[in-house]
C-alpha cells in the first residue's frame, strides 16, 4: 500500500482538500511532526488514526520503522505540523527512501506557505527561488545570501519567530535596495503584509517585537515599489464607474494586495474627493 505525502492547513483549519480529509480518515497510520498539533487537525474532523511522531532529529530512526509498516501493506500518511512535508519540513528521508525501496508513493496537492506570501508582497511571482530557513551558522548564512544576491529574481525566506529583525538586517547588507515583503500568520486570524525595501523593513521597530510564522519576500534588483502602480489602477477603475467590489476583485487578483487595504484606499480616495 502507498505512502502518502498529505499537505494540512498554515493556519485556518478549514484550508484542507476533501481528499486528504479522505486519505487521513483511511490511512493505517499518520507519520505526523507533532502528535499534539495533528490531534488538533483530526479532533476537528472526528477523526481517530493511529499516529506516530516523525520530526527532524527522529526521522531516520522512525524511516525503518515506516518502512516495515508500508511493506506489511498498511497505508501510511505523511504530515507535517502545517503545509507540504518536505518543503522546509520532515518527511524527505522516509519519502527518498519509499521511492528507493519501490514503494508506491502519491502527494496530495495542497497548503504551502510561499505561494500565499508571493502574492501577497504585491510583486511579479516569476522568476522566483524558494529557499525556505537559511542556513543557521552565520558564515554559511552569509555564503548563501552572496550567492542569492546575484539571482536576477526574487526569492523566499521562512523566517524564524523569533529573529526577524536579524534576518532583515543581514538580508538589507547583502541585498541593499530591494523591495521585500513580510508576510506573517497567513491565513489566521492576524494575517499581515508589512512592505517596503529592505532597509526600510529592517528600521521598522514593529519587527524587533513581531511574532509568529513568517515568510520573507525580495524582490529583484531594481524592481520598483508595486504601491503606487496599484494604486494608479484603483483609482482609475473607480473614476470609469466600476463598483468598489469589481475595482478590489480586479486589483486583489492582479496585484496581490489585501482586500482591505484596497478597500480602504478606496474609502479614503473618495473622501477626499471635492463636493460636486
């Protein structure tokens, strides 16, 4: 029988596919990062599967172990505490080692947290690198970032909670001038996009203080503020006589910028507007 890679919601509990509610119900086993947080997931649904923890500093030992299991023919599935295994998180040992041995192996399409992030920073998606946590020792950090400095694109960082204004600091020397996003708490309660260039982002004291999953965006060389180019385009929707929910469907979609923030720029545009 088949492991299963089964990506689980970044935040909101509703952003999982009918299928991998599917897959996890049926499964013999779930291979999961941290029992507690995947009780959670199954609690809400009224589900009641077998689980085994499966982090970073077990997985190998728990890969034989899963292994056996899917030789026996049970059916095991892979997660991680939030979005895709493997992506920045376990699961690339068992899976490697599944597809050595043979074993049949399927991947749910689903959560991930860059994607969300990339839209939301306002800027052109492609060319992109995916680099999820840069390396932690400070001369291999510095190394990679030299390295990212010369892609003619943009990239994405997963940012630990608890150093963002570090990240920042070191990311701005290595890449001065670049426009850059942080994306916090995607899809809960306290989503965020805080943009502006890396220096500026860097000074801001709101990031010394912010907490959270956090998610890194720069832009490429020269790339220029998307503000203002959105901003042209509301306001010129607006003034042909497209209604408010049409100029923030057009400008969300093409764009990526929050519903509110276009609503509000909206409001206020139109108070500012000199009586008739």
């Amino acid at each position: 029988m088949p492991l299963i890679i089964v990506p689980t919601p970044v935040g909101n509990l509703e952003d999982i596919t009918l299928r991998a509610l599917r897959v996890l119900r049926q499964a013999d086993l779930i291979a999961c990062e941290d029992t507690r947080r995947t009780r959670k997931l199954l609690d809400r649904y009224g589900m009641s599967t077998p689980m085994v923890s499966c982090y970073a500093h077990n997985e190998s030992k728990r890969a034989a172990m899963i292994l056996e299991k899917l030789r026996e023919g049970l059916t095991v599935a892979l997660v991680s505490d939030a979005g895709t295994p493997c992506i920045a998180d376990p699961g690339m040992i068992i899976l490697q080692q599944a597809l050595l041995e043979g074993v049949e192996v399927d991947v749910l399409p689903g959560p991930v947290a860059f994607v969300p992030a990339l839209l939301l920073s306002g800027m052109t998606p492609a060319p992109f690198v995916f680099e999820g946590f840069l390396p932690p020792k400070k001369g291999a950090r510095a190394k990679r970032l030299e390295e990212l400095s010369k892609f003619r694109g943009r990239f994405v960082v997963y940012v630990p909670p608890h150093d963002l204004k570090g990240v920042l600091v070191e990311v701005s020397t290595a890449c001065p001038g670049r426009q850059a996003a942080v994306v916090r708490e995607i899809s809960k309660i306290h989503q965020e996009a805080i943009r502006g260039t890396l220096e500026d982002l860097a000074a801001d004291p709101r990031m010394g203080t912010l907490r959270g999953e956090m998610v890194l965006v720069v832009g490429e060389p020269g790339e220029e503020d998307p503000g203002d180019e959105w901003m042209d385009e509301a306001a010129r929707l607006d003034e042909s006589g497209s209604s408010m929910r049409e100029v923030v469907k057009r400008i969300t979609e093409g764009y990526g910028i929050p519903k509110n923030s276009v609503k509000r720029f909206l409001l206020e545009a139109r108070r500012e507007e000199p009586d008739a």
